[in-house]
C-alpha cells in the first residue's frame, strides 16, 4: 500500500499493492496495522457499505454535524470523481475541496477524515463504491450541502445535468450550512 498526498493533506489517496496474472489479480484492500503504521491513524471502522448508482448520477455532499463519519472509500465497478471538502471552520484548509477520480481499474481509495462534506459523480455506465465508516449512520444529524455551490466551485466533470436526489437538490449553500468549529 502507498499512500498518496493531496492538496489537503487530511485527504489522502491510497494505492494498493496489486498481484496480478493471467487468472486474475489480488490486493489487501485494508490491514489495520499498515494502514496505521503509514498514516498514524488509529482509524476503528463499524460500518461498511456498498452503493451503486448509475451514470450521471451524482450524491453529495454528504456529512454528519454530530457523529462524523470518516470515511475510506473505493469502487469495485466503475468510476467514479470523488471529492472531499473540509468543512472545519479552524483548518487553514477550510472551504477548500479536493477531487480524485477512483475506479475498478485504478483501485485506489480515498480517505475522506471526519469533518469533511463528502460526493461523487459517476462517470461510468454504472458503478458500485464499497466505504467504511468511523461511526454509524445517524439520519437526524445528516446534512447536505449544495453540489453545484458556488462558493466551492467544484469542477465536477459533467457533460449533462447529473442526476440528483430530492435532498441532494435541496442541499444548503455552503455559506448557510452547519459546520464544524
């Protein structure tokens, strides 16, 4: 496993070792003791989900004001762009987003830290995330910001208007939206 800095340096891309022949391939895609000794976190995980959405759909940007979720995310079929935001009013990184395109081929996951909005869009047919969570889901602390927030200005690389839920539709503006101190 490698890991890979971003321009938020919580945010972090990974790169599994891959074992690969003509029958196939194999990859460790989480051993607590690297993943602690290559990122100092003491990351407990307690929830895994799995997702699939069409193409052009887009979800996000996701959080939890209490509770917060970090996140270890990838895709198993598909690509997706995945984007982080911080949302911690004391990072020197606040308001800033980073984005990394993850798919089935490339094998990479993103560790999105509590503390972060979190969204993708699908940029394939289909395609199905696989994320672990720090903490479980709470639906009554959930919030959403606006996907398409100006203030953020998120490059998404659309061709169309995505495909989006009612709440995703409804998202707050980033100016307005609860956040973390």
């Amino acid at each position: 496993m490698q890991i890979v800095p971003t321009t938020i340096p919580d945010v972090l891309v990974i790169e599994p070792r891959v074992f690969g022949d003509e029958r196939g391939f194999f990859f460790e895609s989480f051993n607590q003791l690297t993943w602690q000794k290559l990122t100092g976190l003491d990351s407990q995980f307690v929830q895994h989900n799995h997702s699939r959405s069409a193409g052009g759909v887009l979800r996000g940007l996701h959080y939890q004001i209490r509770q917060p979720q970090g996140k270890l995310v990838r895709v198993v079929a598909g690509e997706v762009f995945d984007v982080a935001v911080d949302i911690r009013k004391s990072s020197p990184t606040f308001g800033q987003w980073f984005g990394a395109l993850l798919s089935a081929e490339n094998k990479r996951q993103m560790w999105v830290p509590a503390g972060f909005a979190h969204g993708f869009c699908v940029t394939s047919e289909v395609a199905e995330f696989l994320y672990l969570t720090t903490d479980y889901w709470a639906p009554e602390y959930e919030r959403c910001i606006a996907w398409n927030d100006p203030d953020l200005n998120i490059a998404w690389p659309l061709t169309s208007a995505p495909n989006v839920s009612a709440k995703d539709r409804e998202g707050s503006a980033f100016k307005d939206a609860d956040l973390f101190p």
